[in-house]
C-alpha cells in the first residue's frame, strides 16, 4: 500500500511539485490550500504524514500544528521559508517531528519523510495491537476481548485492523475499505455498515449506545481508545 501524505500549503503551484517528485517514489499526496481545509481532511481519512507550511493566511502553520497534536499522533514536517530559528524551535516543542527550510532539494524531502516515518513505523506497521481492552495479534489473525478470544471472519478482522491502527481518528467508509486492504468491486461502502455492525456485536458492543466503535454520521467509523470515550 503506497503511503499517504497530506501536504498543507497556499503555494498550490509548489505543492505540485512536491507531489509530483513524491508520486514517481511510491507516495501518494491530497493537497489542501490552507490549515482549516488541512485540519478537515485529516478528520475524514487516515493519513501516514503531513507537510505542513508555516507562512499561510487564515490560520498559520504553529496553530494547525497545535490542533493536530490534539487529535492526531501521526508525524509532522514543518516546511518555510523563515529563516527565524525561534519558529523552528517553537514549531519543535508544540510537536514537530522535522523542520525543511524553504527551498529544499525534493530528495531532502523524501528522505526526512522516510526518516520521520521509520521512527514511527513501530506503532504503524505492530503485530501486536491493543486499544482499550481489545487485543490483536495481526500475524496470528487472532483477536481477543477481555481476554476471550472472539470468532472473526476475514473482512471483521481486516476491518478491526484497520481501526485500531487508527484508533481515536475517524475513517471514512471509502478509506476503512482501503485501510484493510478491501477496496475491490467485491465490497461497497453500503455492506461495510453490516459487517462494522456484526463486529460490533462479537467486541460485546451495545448497537444502540456503542462505545468502542461509534459512527460518525455522513463520514464514517472511530474507534475510541478508551471504552468510557
């Protein structure tokens, strides 16, 4: 599965670039022009990392920044053209995870991109997942509950995957189908509301009040990280 990217920036014709330079090295990017059309797209579907220019009208990149860090734990790399070192420390302590100057080689980018992303690649790429009291074993396709095992089928297990790799973010029904490695002819947006409801039921989930999957209407499916979310 290609990685990716959100990349918020005004400057749409750099922002092309910079996607195009990233598709030819296996890495998909959405672009938004500014931080509230940013912050929007990572409520509706997972990202791997975003690029995320300081200088932008409206709402500049340390307070996008301070906003991702309160709902989201995926890696951040602050790009400008400022030379000012006070925004490069000020961008590191809200929680930055790299900082590239503008103008910066495309290669540098990929690079640090790659970088940030290993050190991240433990809790993205887990064989062992748990969120709350849910336990996975991905390799072993084995999911417990409480420390019961519960009976899975192949598609509820690829799906609770996907969730709880994001568990706390909200993924769209077309996304969650990508995330779990289903996005053929074979299963629609429509018949995933079934199977997440079935899954719901063998996690013990009440179906009228859930508390570990719940459905965000018109977007799609979160998985809470703690059950009294």
């Amino acid at each position: 599965m290609a990685l990716r990217v959100l990349h918020i920036d005004d400057d749409q014709r750099f922002a092309e670039l910079v996607a195009n330079y990233l598709a030819q090295n296996g890495v998909t990017v959405e672009y938004a022009p500014d931080g509230g059309r940013g912050l929007a797209a990572l409520d509706a579907q997972p990202f791997d990392a975003v690029l995320l220019d300081v200088m932008m009208p409206g709402l500049d990149g340390l307070e996008v920044l301070r906003r991702i860090r309160n709902k989201h734990s995926l890696p951040v790399i602050m790009l400008t053209a400022r030379g000012d070192e006070t925004d490069r420390v000020v961008g590191l302590e809200i929680g930055a995870d790299d900082y590239l100057g503008k103008p910066f080689s495309p290669r540098e980018l990929l690079a640090r991109l790659r970088a940030v992303l290993r050190r991240a690649a433990p809790d993205a790429v887990a064989q062992q997942l748990a969120v709350a009291n849910i336990r996975v074993d991905v390799a072993g396709r084995e999911a417990r509950v409480e420390g019961q095992r519960v009976d899975l089928t192949g598609l509820e297990f690829d799906l609770l995957v996907a969730l709880m790799r994001r568990a706390g973010r909200v993924i769209s029904r077309e996304a969650l189908l990508t995330e779990a490695g289903r996005d053929d002819a074979t299963v629609g947006e429509r018949t995933i509301d079934v199977h997440v409801s079935h899954l719901r039921q063998k996690l013990g989930d009440d179906p009228k009040n859930p508390r570990r999957i719940k459905t965000i209407r018109g977007v799609g499916y979160v998985l809470v990280r703690d059950d009294g979310a």
